[in-house]
C-alpha cells in the first residue's frame, strides 16, 4: 500500500539531523560578546558566521528583542566591531 504524501513528509523531517531555525542556532562555541544582547541582555539571538571582505571571520548578531545588531570578530575579545570596519567607511 502506497504512503500517503503527509506521512512522507513527516518521515523525512523526523530523519533530519538539522533542526529547523539552525541558522540561529550555532553548533560552535559562542564568540566572546555574543552570549547575549549588548542593549536588553536577549539570549536567544541569530547569529550567522561570515567573511568580511579583508578575511577576518565575524559572527553578526542580531537581537529579535530590540533588534540591536553588532558584529564580532571571531578571534576578538567581545568588544563589537565599529559599523565602518565591517561595511567600509563609505557605506
């Protein structure tokens, strides 16, 4: 007997390792200054690793709460990078 279209569906998200939302959800160690939000103190933040054009690795964060955005280095020391070093002085 054929399966029917619903029942595949949910079998297959029941397969799947990746958890929906991952993008907010890390699998690495959080970098320094990331835990929480900068303004309201939010833990629960997106977070998204990427390359800036100079090479440096950054994590941006973003709060849900405030909507408060900084960018991390990921060999920083927690201090948020300034707006001009992660998008260009004339942006």
């Amino acid at each position: 007997m054929a399966r029917r279209k619903g029942e595949a569906a949910r079998a297959r998200a029941e397969r799947a390792g990746e958890p929906l939302g991952s993008i907010s959800q890390p699998t690495g160690p959080v970098v320094p200054g990331s835990g929480a939000c900068l303004q309201c103190g939010e833990t629960e933040l997106t977070r998204i690793r990427m390359g800036l054009t100079d090479g440096r690795q950054v994590v941006f964060v973003s709060c849900p709460s405030c909507e408060q955005r900084n960018w991390f280095a990921l060999d920083g020391d927690g201090t948020p990078l300034a707006r001009d070093e992660v998008v260009g002085g004339d942006a």
